[in-house]
C-alpha cells in the first residue's frame, strides 16, 4: 500500500478550536506520564534506591533525558505524518507495521497481567483485600469505562484525577519519610556510583513498549495533529516528560529518606513489597494504607493507557476499525489479561518485575523503524523538515536502546530460569 493510502487511512483532521485542542494535549500528556510511572516502576524506585542510596538520583535524571530523546522524536514523527506508528513502519519498511503490531501487543498484554496484579497489591494494602479480588475489581472497573457512552472523556478523567491523588499522597510520603534533600541533589549531577544497568533497566520499563506510543495516539484520536500544531505538541510532550521526572522524583525523596534513617528494607523473595515497607517505615500503618492508594491509582492508569494503546495497533490489521469498535476490542483485551491474571501463580511483584523486562524489548526495534522513517523517508513528513538535532539525538539514544534492550533479554532468562 502506497504512503497517501496509508494516510488518507489513519488520517485525522486537526482539532477545530483552541479548547478542544487544549483537551487533547491534556489527555496525552497524563496518559504518557502516568503510563511511565507505574507500578513496575514504583517497585523498580524501592530496589534502586535500597541498594544505591542517593546514587539513585543520578539514574532518574539520565533516564529522563533519554525518555526527553524518545518522546520528543516519536510524538514529532506521529503527529507530522499524521499515522499511527504501525502505518508509519509499514511505509516505512513494508510488513515491518505488523511485526511492530504483533510486539506491542504481546508486551501489553504481558504488561496489563502485570497492571492487574498491581491493582490487586493496592487493594490488598488499603483494606487487606485478596490480591485477586483486588485485580478483578481494578479490571472490571476499567472495563466499565470503557464500555461508557463516553468513554474517551471517562478514560482522560480517571487518568488526570488519578494523577493527582498520587502526587499529592507521594509528596505527602516524602515529607513524613524526612529525606537527606541535599545529599539526594548532589548526587543528581555529581553521583558516587554510576550503575549503568539501573539506567537502562529504568527507561526499559518507564519507555518501553506500548508507552512509547501511548500519548502519541491519543492526539491522534483526539484530532490533534499537523505540522501547524508542531509547536503545541511539543510543548505537551516536554510537560508530560516533566510531571514524569517530578513524579519519579519524588518518589525516589520518599523512600530515601526511609533508607537514609537506617531501615532495612527486604529485597529477598518473589513475594518481597520493597515499596509498601518504605511507606510503611515512613508513616507506620497509615503510610502503608497510602502506599495502597498510590500502587492503586498507578495500576488503574497502566491498565487504562496498556489496553487503550495496544488495542490502537490493532489499525495495522483493520485500519477501518470505528471508535466504538475499539473500545468494544479493550474491553475484551482488559478481560483476557484479567482470566490470566487470575491464571497465573506468580507473585505480583515479581510478574511486574518480569513484565517490565519484557516490555523493553520492544523499544529497540519500534525506536530504530522510526529513526529511520525520519532520517530516510521525508516523503512521509508532508514536507516537514525534520531538525536534525533531534534526529542525531535521536539516533544515538536509539543505538543505546539496543543495548538495554540486551540488558532486558538478559533480565527475563534469569527469571525464567534460562
């Protein structure tokens, strides 16, 4: 299929007003940051910073920089050409859209799984419900907005209001928790340990997979897109990197601060909740009950914004699927990773830890398809001169992608016992 099929195919027109578009950047903006600030990466926070301390600091900025890198380039390339990254690949390099497809949603599912069993954690730290009750209620709760009347409007509400009952209950834990805020700022730009495999374990799990896309697609369905909106869209993008550093941030205050008051805190078994002991520590059982709320609204984030983006790379198999369609396909896709769920023996701390491994394998391979889409196709950029600054920075973080996506392989054969 020729470029301007696929176009007119995943075309959608630009938004018709100022407060419409506002909306649409809004809703990308906290779909991408709240996807990177999971629970898989709440859990990975606690790990990182029980064994590197306010060295830690240093990790989280370099992977914001990366992330800044990725972001920047995928929404810029999506918004441009004004398709869906499965179309871009395919006119790009023929067939490749369906192998991009076929990744993505394997790793969403395998993500989702993970997801639910966080809901199933929160539930299980508020009220001491079982994890797997708690997963059912977090996956059928967003099945039902999904089946809403309004379900685009019900998604980008729960996603902004759960944004900001996390911030508030985070910051909430860092100030109880007392954290060194000086030593954590040295060490941001001048560490004592460089642990390059945190790094790459970190954006493999906060920029991998599906949440590359996430924000990307949803301007797009909420008809935000064109080189005449270029400059507002890059502006959501670098404020939703933003309130993903902030978060990250944050976080990492809270359960340093934990740490640095000489805390132990158990990383040994499957089972081990690095992170609820940290708020625990912090505030006693109220603190725990918060670590609850926070895990919660992290997993009822990651379920919504995993189902919605994979479901959206199905248009490589369907580009005419209408908008009820695909929320009929989340629907069932939030369903089957709920029976697996449910399935599935593993610990959900550990299926979060594995799922984020796996999800990094995806980046690499999406990430390269784009660099070259930019770099070698400016027929698909409707005459849009692409910076070259942004496509050199680009090209390098795509060649260290390739390496965390070795360190990821490397991470998911050890838990498998390979």
């Amino acid at each position: 299929m020729q470029q301007n099929e696929l176009a007119a195919i995943h075309a959608v027109p630009p938004a018709q007003n100022k407060a419409t578009q506002r909306r649409a950047l809004l809703s990308a903006m906290f779909l991408m940051s709240m996807s990177a600030v999971g629970p898989g990466f709440i859990t990975q926070t606690a790990n990182f910073t029980v064994k590197l301390g306010a060295a830690f600091a240093f990790a989280i900025l370099v992977s914001i920089l990366i992330d800044f890198v990725v972001q920047a380039n995928i929404w810029r390339i999506v918004a441009v050409t004004r398709m869906r990254a499965p179309a871009i690949a395919n006119a790009a390099i023929p067939g490749s859209g369906y192998l991009l497809a076929v990744l993505v949603i394997i790793g969403g599912l395998f993500f989702n799984i993970g997801n639910i069993g966080g809901a199933g954690l929160g539930f299980n730290a508020m009220i001491d419900l079982d994890p797997k009750i708690g997963g059912a209620i977090g996956a059928l709760a967003a099945i039902g907005i999904f089946l809403s009347r309004r379900a685009g409007i019900a998604m980008d509400r729960v996603v902004i209001v759960a944004a900001f009952v996390k911030l508030a209950l985070i910051v909430y834990a860092a100030i109880a928790s007392g954290p060194p805020v000086a030593e954590a700022f040295r060490q941001t730009f001048l560490p004592d340990t460089i642990d390059f495999a945190t790094i790459t374990t970190i954006v493999g799990g906060t920029v991998g997979g599906y949440i590359t896309y996430a924000g990307a697609h949803r301007l797009l369905d909420k008809g935000t897109s064109g080189v005449e909106n270029i400059g507002a869209i890059n502006r959501a993008a670098f404020s939703g990197i933003a309130i993903t550093g902030v978060l990250r941030y944050i976080l990492f205050l809270a359960i340093l601060g934990v740490v640095a008051s000489g805390v132990v805190i158990d990383l040994s078994g499957q089972a081990a909740n690095p992170a609820g002991q940290a708020f625990h520590a912090a505030s006693g059982n109220i603190g725990f009950r918060l670590f609850g709320a926070v895990f919660l609204a992290s997993a009822m984030t990651s379920i919504i914004g995993a189902a919605y983006t994979s479901v959206s790379f199905l248009t490589a198999f369907k580009p005419d699927m209408t908008e009820r369609q695909r929320n009929l396909a989340t629907v069932a896709f939030i369903a089957f990773s709920l029976v697996c769920y449910i399935l599935i023996t593993t610990p959900p701390a550990a299926m979060l830890v594995f799922v984020g491994g796996l999800n990094g394998l995806v980046l690499p391979i999406g990430f390269s398809i784009f660099m070259y889409a930019a770099w070698a196709r400016p027929d698909l950029m409707n005459g849009y001169h692409y910076p070259r600054w942004l496509l050199i920075l680009g090209v390098l973080t795509c060649a260290l992608t390739w390496y965390m996506g070795y360190k990821s392989a490397g991470n998911i054969f050890s838990l498998l016992g390979a």
